[in-house]
C-alpha cells in the first residue's frame, strides 16, 4: 500500500509544526493575549510568565542562561543582529567568516564592506568543512568576529564550532554560529564550545515560522547594538511587542527536541541511510555532496548526473524536495554552496536536497527513492548527453 502523497522532504527548508507545541500555543492565541510587557494585570503577567518559562527552554537546549536568551524573528534577524550588532558596538575592524555561510550572514559582512570593515571569506574543502588552521591563520589583531554556521543548511557538513570557539577565545575574538540546522538535532553547549552568539529559529525543529532566538553571551558581555529601536525589549538589544505565542511555541520545541534527540539521531539517520542505499542501488553516476560522515543525520544531497534536478522537481510531484536552499531556490545560477566544493556547473545544477525529518517513515522512504529512480530514468532517456 502506498503512502499517503505528497510526501514532505524538504525538512532543511522548514518542518511542520509538531502537535504538542500547537497546543502549548493555542491558548496564547485565544484566552492568554496578553502582552508580555504589560505589567498591571493578569493577562500580562501570564504572558510574561510564559516567555520566561520559553527562555528557559531555549537556554536549557543549548546550555545557557536564561538571560543571555534575545528572542527575534528568526535565524535571519539573529544572524543581523550578532553580525552587524557587534560590528557596529566595535566601529570598525575585521570579520572572518566562510564562503558557503548562509545569506544571512554573507549579506550582512557584504553591508559592512561598503561601511568600511574588512572581510576575510574563508574557503573550505571538497566536502565542504573549513579548516580551523585557515581561522587561526586570518586572525589577525584587529579582528573583532569569527563567523562560521554549525551545519550548513544545503549540504548538511558539520564544522568544527568547537574547535574554532576555543581558537577564538584563546585569540580574544567573539566567535558567532549560525545554528539553525542543528540546534534541537544535535547536543551544542555554548560553554563547552566556546560560543559567544548563536542563532536559532523555531522552524527548523517543529516550532512556528517568524520566531526565533539569538545567545549573547553575557560574562563577558558581548557588547552589541540593536538592530531595531523602540522600547528597549530584550535588555534593549530588540525592540518590540514580543510574540508571546510564537515564543511558547519556540520553547516547546527545543523542550521536545531535547527529549527526543537521541532516538530521533538512531532512527532519521536510519531512514537518509536508506534512502541513499536505494538511490545509489538504482542509479549510476550519484554522487555524494558534502563530508560522508560529518553532516547532519537527516540530510542527503546528490548530485545525479543527466538529470537536469528542476526537471527532476516538477515531474516528482508527489514529492516534496528540493534543489538547494529554499532562501535562494528561485535562483537560476548553480549553488554558490555547491560550487566553493568545486562542483562542475554541470553536476551543480543537477543536485537535489532530501531532508528527511521526524515524521518521515519507511514506507515513505521506499515510495520517495522509487519515483525519484523512475523519473530519472525517465530524464535519461530523452537527454541529449545520456
């Protein structure tokens, strides 16, 4: 019996909201409307409770404090914010980061550039992991930030955030991660890593769109200027009226994401692996993109040769996937991220994404590398190169 179609995945663009944080939610849409900032009544102390309750959680999931908690829109306003917060708190000095970065961050160092700053983009290997020698090497005595996403949104490699926290704090240079694939996936510890500002986004991880965090570290304090002005919410680094129910829903899903972590690596792990014995079972010339084993659990993206991939997306219409990032899926140029591996144009363009996530299941597995082997097939044989 066949599953129930389309079947979604495309989890590295965003995750269906998870029922339980729904619930939590839910009343903070009707009953509870308060605001959190209003401080005379009963509806503003329950949402006001409700944040700091969400702050926990957040900090819980990444080891934090409460405090050092900045709730935002999302991982694009967090990554703004540390990235031209710091730099504009400095005035001036220079800013390491890598070339496959998220726009977020790679627009954000462009902006300083035409303010002034200096900025080193960093490369990386044919698997796509950056070097820490290649940090510690442009460290230089004016550098004020080091830049680098805990797993990269497209290809799914896990760099060493450790390694180069540590580096940079023996440098006395602010370190920022961009961890918005792999929080709630993965364990982070901003002490044990050396984490001075991380970014988070609850769509990542079964929580709602348009919400999100950023840790500032605050012993030492990182200092930082606001990107938005008006009110001094969050210890004034983030003006406005707080989204109490998008912040709730925040919490309970690192909450969730904490709990079911392990068993969610072992069996979404399970699931890419066999996906990807299927795939390469059935198909010559499939070819891995990004370090083998370094990379997230539930992340697969091949390049297949012949097969032009947006061909590939409109005859899978009964799947839901994708051929890079969803930030910049209406791009016609082959994935920056893709390229700075040293992809050919060719296989570039012929890259899908699969992001397979906690409600993915076998017989969706088997029902997504069984279309995707036909229409490839398919393609093959009206390819004028085949």
């Amino acid at each position: 019996m066949s599953p129930q179609t389309p079947i979604y995945v495309d989890n590295h663009a965003t995750t269906p909201v998870d029922e339980r944080v729904l619930q939590d939610m839910l009343p903070f849409l009707t009953d509870h409307f308060g605001n959190a900032a209003s401080r005379t009544h009963s509806y503003g102390w329950k949402a006001e409770s409700a944040v700091d309750r969400a702050r926990e959680q957040v900090a819980d999931l990444i080891s934090a404090q409460p405090k050092d908690i900045v709730f935002t829109s999302g991982a694009t306003e967090s990554d703004n914010l540390a990235v031209k917060g710091v730099a504009n708190a400095r005035g001036g000095g220079h800013i390491i980061t890598q070339v496959t970065e998220h726009h977020a961050v790679l627009d954000s160092c462009r902006a300083l550039e035409q303010k002034g700053f200096r900025i080193t983009y960093l490369s990386v290997d044919s698997n796509g992991r950056l070097d820490p020698e290649a940090v510690e090497t442009a460290i230089a005595d004016d550098t004020i930030l080091v830049s680098v996403m805990s797993a990269n949104n497209e290809i799914g490699v896990l760099q060493p955030i450790e390694e180069i926290g540590w580096l940079c704090k023996s440098r006395n240079v602010l370190f920022h991660t961009d961890a918005t694939q792999s929080v709630g996936k993965l364990p982070l510890d901003v002490e044990a890593s050396g984490i001075d500002l991380l970014s988070i986004t609850a769509h990542k991880m079964y929580g709602p769109k348009g919400v999100g965090a950023l840790y500032v570290r605050s012993r030492p304090r990182v200092g930082l200027v606001a990107e938005i002005d008006g009110g001094g919410h969050e210890r004034s680094m983030r003006s406005g009226t707080l989204n109490v129910s998008g912040i709730v829903g925040l919490g309970r899903a690192c909450e969730l994401s904490g709990e079911v972590m392990a068993s969610e690596h072992t069996r979404v792990g399970d699931l890419r692996n066999r996906l990807k014995e299927q795939i390469f079972a059935n198909l010559d010339n499939v070819f891995l993109n990004g370090h083998p084993t370094e990379r997230l659990y539930g992340n697969l993206n091949v390049s297949i040769s012949n097969a032009d991939s947006e061909s590939l997306l409109m005859r899978l219409g009964d799947v839901a996937l994708s051929s890079g990032s969803a930030c910049t899926s209406a791009a016609l140029e082959p994935s920056y991220v893709l390229k700075a591996l040293g992809l050919s144009n060719h296989l570039a363009q012929n890259s899908v994404r699969f992001g397979l996530g906690r409600f993915n299941t076998e017989e969706e597995v088997d029902y997504v590398a069984r279309r995707v082997v036909e229409e490839v097939g398919r393609l093959r044989e009206i390819s004028p190169t085949s």
